[in-house]
C-alpha cells in the first residue's frame, strides 16, 4: 500500500537556538537553526548570508596593527584610524576621500565647477559617465572629488572640460586618492604597549574626537588641532602625574575618563563644556567607585560604570549634584568593548550572557532574563574559548544588529539582531567567522553608513560591501533542527525538500540532509547543489529591450522556490545549507519537506 504524502513546513525564524533540547527544537522551533555561521537574521524574513567587506581604505601608514578606526560625521571627512608610526608621533590619521592627478593646463579650470570625462574635449557624444568636483588647483595638479568610494574615476591621457565646453584640458598623470593624512600631534605621545586607541565623540559646541588608549593623557582632535589633556592629574608620592585614562564618555556636558592603569577605580570628569578643564573651582571632581572599572557608558540621563562583579550609575546634572548609585555587586561586565547600546537598551557581555542594563537593575526579579538565552552554551564556550580582550563590537543601525568580533578569523563571534514577530521584539543570533578585526567602528557620514574595521597588517576595510571577505570567499552554514512531523518514533519516507529563497543573485547552495540525530547506522543520501545561474530578466532603458544577464536581477528574487528531490527513511531529519564562494547574498526564509508515513519501530 502507497504511502499517504503529507508536506511539513517551516518558516525561518528564532535564529540560533543551541539552548533547547532537540525534542522541542524539532517540535515547537523547527524554523529555527541549530547552526547558523555566516548567516544573519533577516529583518525581512529569514536568514541572510552576509555581506562582505572589501579593502577600500588602503593601509594605514605606520607598522603593525590599526589600533583603532571611527566614524565621527562632522570632522574632516569622517573616517579615522590609528597606527604605531614608522617614525615620530603621528599616530592619528584622517582618510581623505579626494583624488589628486597633473592636467596640461589649469588655467581655465574653476574651483567648484563640475568636471566630465570626454574622449574629445568638447564634443558632448564622446563624454563618458564620470564626473567630479574640482576642489582645488596649484600649478597644473588638481584635486577632484568623485564622492565617497567611487567605481571609476578619470582616465589618463583623456580629456575633461565643462559641460558648457568654456573650458577644457587633459589628463596627464593617473588620479590617485589622496588617503590617510596624517594629523600633526603634540605632548610626543607614544604606541609602545598601546594594544587599542579608543574614539569617543563629544560636541560641546565644536565637533570632536576623544582618543585614549591608557598609555598616554587622552587627546582630542576637532579636524585641525590634536590637544592632550594635561589637566586631570591625581597625586603619588608628592608629585602631580597626568591620568593615562582607556575610556571616555560624554555626560550631562562634561567630558569623563576612566582606567587609568595606576588609577583603576577612578572616575574623572571635567568642568562643564570645558573638555581639557579639570580644576576642581571650575566644576571638575574625582570620584572613587570602589572597583577597578572596565567600562563607562552614557544611557538616556544615566552614566554607567561597570566593573568585572559590579555595576554603579551615577546619576545628576552636575559635581553639586552627582550621585553614585549600586546597580548590583553580583555581576558585572567581562569585556570592555562588548558593551552597546541596541533597541533602546545597554547590552553588555555579563559571566551569564549577553544582559540588558534594563534587565540587570530589576536583577532580583525572578521573570528576569538575558537575551542570549537561546544561545546559552554557545556564549559560554566563547568566553572560555576567545580572548574578550581582542573583543570588538559595532553597531550597524540599518540592519538593528550588533556584532562581536574578534581578531583571530578562526574565532567565533556573534551577530546579533531584533526581529519583530506578531508585534513583539526580540533577539535573533547567528555566529560570525573568518574576519580578522583589531578594531571596528560604524555611524553616519551624512546619510550614508559606514562600518569600517582595521586588522593586524594595517589593512582599514569597509563591511557591508560586496560578496568576499576582501578577496576570499565567505563561508555560510545554516543547520536545521531535526524536524520529527509530530511523532518522533514513526518512521518517514522522504521524497522532497522545497527551499524558499530570496536571492540577490546567482548563487550555489550545497544542500546536506541527515537522519535520526546524525545516527551513523542510518544511510544519508549525497548532498544536493541548489544551483542558478540563470537569473531573470532586467529591462534596459537605454535600449528599450529585455535583456538576460547573470549580474542583474529582475526584482531581487530570481528563483523564489528551489525544489531538491531525495529519497531515504528516518524517524527526523535535519537540512544543511552551505556555501563557500564569492557570490551574491541570499536568504533561506523557510522550507517545505514532503514524506510519507511508515511504521513505528
């Protein structure tokens, strides 16, 4: 007697769940994921490969690591890095986004004007479909910018002119851009023992960075001037010594520091608007929180200070008025750089998981929860496995995500994101892999978003760009719960996995099916490629035609139903998809699977 066909359905969502047994995982999560590398929870649905990063922002002049790299809108052109220099004390730099190249003549060329590409200069039909704006000229050498990251610039050997032909010249050197500049610095600061610099972003009036790294006095730098502040000094053995601080943070207008490695549980701030200010009659003070601190960070009208076993706040408006308050003494924070503000929440990597602050000042209700309790062991293993010194973690507020990073490519690390389902947020994870990061930063420059991060040769790379890790491919594993179709002792006979995708382009998904909990006496058939390489159709209209290609997709979706044909028999049964390769993104947003009922044995 033929099997009766049933379909079993799943919808991709909950993400990495490493916390539940595999009975109610199979039962009530089967759209969740049991492993989950390289792959991100998708704010429209599913789970998404993610993007790569690519080498954009060349090598930071200097040797070894980039110790640290920010995204500060409003201060040069936005994106900074810093490197142990070769020679001297210039360790800032300040990428500039412009291209620099020689012209026959600048003599007719006008600052300001827009500048096209032309194989003949003044014939509009030879023009190509690059342009730029000169920002400045100096015998025959000009500087052009093409906006940020450009795919193409001007040619050598081409001309270019106006696009009232009133003037028009040709290239003669290569453009090149004119990259990290080098800020001038004063006090002979020095990167010897500096493992990280640390950027915060303060305006009290003027836009500027705060840079420390607990080996010299912090600094700041408002787009022309680097200043250290010399000011906030504490006393030992009768002499006056400058606070080395590793963090800093703005609060209620005046400029705070913390971690001194002399100084560990000292929390330092200045006077008011006055960042450099640490004079007592003007409004500055000290303040001992009792442990050594590993972290400061402003939340709402709340400046927090964490500890490794304990949490403190101080709340106020100002010295007459601040107030040290105990937020617990039984937990605390184990990674300086893991602490992020999300959904409008602090989260924070605590012995017990990934916690909210929210959550942690309500520490002795007993609904209390962290958000990585899906993940359990999987937090577990990677504070006992990772160095939480190397730590990194950026926001990357597009997407409602946070990553942890580390610097090795073989650690694990974590994304993070808020999903919303049925009206509720929360929480989805996925495990991060193969990227080497020393230091990360994200934020606007204007209304674009940059997250850029810095690895150990000097290398700044900007992520969310393109489908490689720099060049190499990215690798991508999501693993289903094993699914039982209600009875996990009945046997099945299966015939059919349907995958349902939203593709952003050719891809090739390696599709592994299992059996009975990875039961090495249950035969497994081969793997399964889901392959397409022959996306749809785009519509041209430059030429009015419908056009075929392999790069362009016809409303990002090509192939949203991937059928995948099997046979074999099991009591449960698992899905592995899996990539390797530089090609575009996709998401695995649910899958069907079609069986028939055989005996209980």
């Amino acid at each position: 007697m033929a099997d009766q066909v049933s379909t079993f359905k799943a919808v991709c969502r909950g993400g990495l769940n490493t916390g539940a047994d595999v009975l109610s995982l199979g039962a009530e999560s089967s759209g969740a994921a049991t492993q989950l590398i390289n792959y991100e929870p998708n704010l429209e649905g599913g789970y998404r490969k993610i993007n790569g990063y690519a080498h954009n922002f060349g090598t930071v002049t200097g040797t070894g690591s980039v110790l640290g790299v920010a995204v500060a809108n409003g201060i040069n052109q936005g994106v900074f890095a810093c490197r142990t220099p070769s020679s001297g004390n210039n360790y800032l730099h300040w990428w500039n986004f412009y291209y620099q190249f020689d012209v026959a003549s600048d003599s007719d060329l006008t600052v300001g004007q827009t500048l096209t590409e032309r194989t003949t200069a003044d014939d509009a039909d030879t023009a190509t479909s690059v342009t730029g704006t000169l920002i400045s000229k100096s015998s025959n050498t000009i500087v052009v910018n093409f906006g940020r990251i450009p795919s193409a610039v001007f040619t050598n050997g081409s001309a270019i002119s106006d696009d009232s032909f009133s003037t028009n010249t040709t290239i003669s050197t290569a453009p090149a851009v004119i990259g990290w500049t080098a800020v001038s610095t004063s006090g002979s600061p020095t990167m010897v023992s500096v493992s990280k610099v640390r950027f915060t972003e303060i305006n009290f009036g003027t836009p500027k960075i705060v840079l420390t790294d607990g080996i010299n006095p912090a600094a700041t730098y408002d787009g022309s001037t680097y200043t250290q502040i010399t000011g906030a000094t504490y006393t030992s053995g009768g002499s006056s010594v400058v606070y080395k601080p590793k963090f800093a943070e703005e609060f209620q207008r005046h400029l705070f520091i913390a971690g001194d490695p002399a100084q560990p549980s000292m929390l330092t701030h200045s006077a008011p608007t006055a960042e450099t200010d640490f004079a007592e009659a003007n409004g500055a003070d000290e303040i001992n929180v009792g442990f050594e601190i590993v972290a400061i960070k402003k939340f709402r009208n709340v400046l927090y200070i964490f500890g490794k076993n304990q949490i403190k706040r101080l709340v106020g408006n100002n010295d007459s008025d601040f107030r040290l308050e105990t937020v617990t003494s039984n937990l605390g924070c184990l990674a300086t750089d893991s602490v992020i503000e999300l959904g409008g929440d602090l989260l924070f990597l605590a012995p017990d998981g990934i916690r909210p602050i929210g959550g942690t000042n309500k520490i002795g209700d007993v609904n209390l929860e962290t958000v990585s309790k899906n993940i359990q062991q999987t937090v577990k293993n990677l504070i006992a496995d990772e160095s939480l010194d190397t730590l990194s973690s950026v926001i990357i507020r597009a997407k409602s995500q946070f990553r942890y990073i580390f610097s090795s490519t073989t650690s694990s690390g974590l994304i993070g994101a808020l999903r919303e389902y049925r009206g509720q947020m929360s929480f989805e994870f996925g495990q991060l892999t193969g990227i080497s990061c020393i230091c990360v930063a994200s934020g606007y420059i204007e209304t674009e978003e940059f997250i850029i991060h810095g690895d150990s040769a000097g290398k700044v790379f900007r992520q969310e760009s393109g489908n490689a890790f720099d060049t190499g491919n990215i690798v991508s594993i999501y693993k289903t719960p094993f699914v039982y179709m209600d009875n996990p002792e009945q046997r099945k006979n299966y015939y059919s996995v349907s995958t349902y995708l939203s593709a952003e382009g050719e891809h090739t998904i390696n599709l592994g099916v299992s059996y009975d909990y990875e039961n090495t006496d249950v035969l497994t058939p081969s793997n399964v490629a889901i392959d397409n390489d022959s996306p749809a159709s785009f519509y041209d209209s430059g030429t009015n035609i419908a056009i075929f290609d392999t790069t362009d997709i016809f409303d990002g979706n090509p192939s949203p139903v991937e059928s995948s044909s099997f046979s074999g028999s099991g009591k449960a049964v698992s899905f592995k998809y899996v990539t390797d390769d530089t090609k575009p993104s996709h998401s695995v947003q649910g899958y069907t699977v079609t069986y028939g009922i055989g005996d209980v044995r």
